[in-house]
C-alpha cells in the first residue's frame, strides 16, 4: 500500500459513500480520510478540517480527490496548494480508481494523482459497444 494521504471530499455525502463502498469491498484504507461537505459547513468549516488532516500528515505527500473541479472542496483545497508543495489535487475520480490505487505504490502524490485520472478515464465505458 501507499504511504501517500489521500483526503476524498465532495459535497453532501459524497466522501462518506466513497468510504462506506470501498471499507464494503475490502475494508479500512487507512491512509485515506474522508470528508464531507454538508450544507450545514462554511468553507471556514471545511477548511479548518483540511487544514487539521494536511498537519496529520507528517510531511508526506496528499492526493486531494474531489468530486468535482471549481467546486467548494476543490476550491478550498486548491488553496492549500499556495502554501505547500506536497498537496495534488484530483478531480472527478471515481470508486474504481480508488479501489485500484489502494495496492499500487506510488514515487509521488503527483504521480498518484495522475494514475486516479488515467483509471477513471479508462473505467468509463457505455455498453453495449
């Protein structure tokens, strides 16, 4: 497994259906948290609690995946990225992409990222051909 932080944030219930189907399918990630972003948060709110899991970090690397880009998450963790190197942002990815992440190993966030965005392009299909 990975040792780079992914936060996975969207609005409503995005973040926590992401991590119900995914523990559902094989269990606790433990290099990933999940945050919601409720119509009951400010951006203040859902700053604070990026803010608090970028500095759980301990220096390593973070995949920001949002639900979806310019959105509230996105922008709010775009942010962050001003003020620290390490943070890569996602946008649109999707559960396959996160299941097939989980046991690959990855040189860099940037590098994670990257391969979040090639496996969701490459997951979409429309059937039948």
């Amino acid at each position: 497994m990975t040792k780079i932080k992914v936060i996975v944030t969207g609005h409503g219930h995005y973040a926590s259906g992401m991590r119900d189907a995914i523990e559902m399918i094989v269990g606790n990630p433990r290099h990933m948290t999940f945050i919601d972003f409720s119509s009951d948060d400010s951006e203040d709110d859902l700053r604070e609690r990026f803010i608090q899991e970028v500095n759980t970090a301990g220096g390593k690397d973070i995949v920001f995946l949002t639900d979806l880009l310019g959105g509230t998450p996105f922008s709010v963790a775009a942010v962050l990225t001003q003020t620290n190197s390490h943070i890569s942002i996602v946008a649109g990815g999707n559960l396959a992409s996160l299941l097939e992440t989980l046991f690959k190993d990855y040189p860099s966030g940037r590098a994670y990222a990257e391969d979040i965005v090639h496996i969701t392009k490459n997951a979409a299909s429309v059937l039948p051909q």
